[in-house]
C-alpha cells in the first residue's frame, strides 16, 4: 500500500527532517522520491499497472510525458505541480496544458477512419 509522504517524513526524527528539508530545495530524482516513499519498485510497478523494469527505465529517463511523472508521483502519496518562473513576477503554477476539445463531427471520425483505412492495406 502506497504511503503518503509527509507521514514517511514526519515520523523522521528532527535532525532527519532538517535533511530533508534541505534536500527539498535540492534537485531529486524520481529514485529518491521513490525511496523517500519507501516504496520499491516492485510496488510501484504494481500501483501503475506495469512491469518493474518499466519503473527502472523510467527513473532513468531524462524525458518523459507529464502524465506519466503524474501517475508516478502520485502512486507515492504526492501531487505534482508544474510551475513556470519568470524575471521580475512571481512563480505561476499551471494547472493544464491543454483544454481537452470534443471530436466534432465527421473530422474527428474521418482522420481516425481514414488511418484505420491505411493500416488495413
């Protein structure tokens, strides 16, 4: 079962804390979130639906899908927020990227018929 983060730290004791506050303002990678879960990745694989090895390639990327870091960070008890920073404004946290638009009709049909027309040939 997937622990939340902030209970994992708070029962650190004080001077463990401090680390970790530190740390937050630290650059971490997904392996160190992970691990300050106390999760392996066998559990997590089990939490996103996948093998463990894809947890393995993903704390090794360099790029992936926000979703994907979503569903990760999420698995481990945390949220992510995207924030853009700016000279001279404060930091702005963005809360989509997109607006999801409905298929309208027959465009959005047409372009998924039109490919299933091409791999049938």
């Amino acid at each position: 079962m997937a622990k939340k983060l902030d209970g994992v730290i708070a029962a650190h004791p004080v001077r463990r804390k401090q680390k970790v506050e530190i740390k937050d303002r630290q650059v971490v990678t997904l392996k160190d979130l992970r691990k300050a879960a106390k999760q392996t990745q066998k559990d997590l694989a089990a939490a996103l639906g996948v093998g463990q090895d894809t947890i393995s390639r993903l704390e090794k990327r360099s790029d992936m899908l926000l979703s994907t870091l979503q569903h990760y960070v999420e698995c481990i008890g945390g949220k992510l927020e995207l924030v853009a920073t700016f000279p001279n404004r404060p930091p702005a946290i963005i809360e989509r990227l997109a607006q999801e638009k409905p298929l309208q009709g027959k465009s959005g049909a047409g372009h998924g018929s039109a490919r299933s027309d091409r791999n049938r040939n």
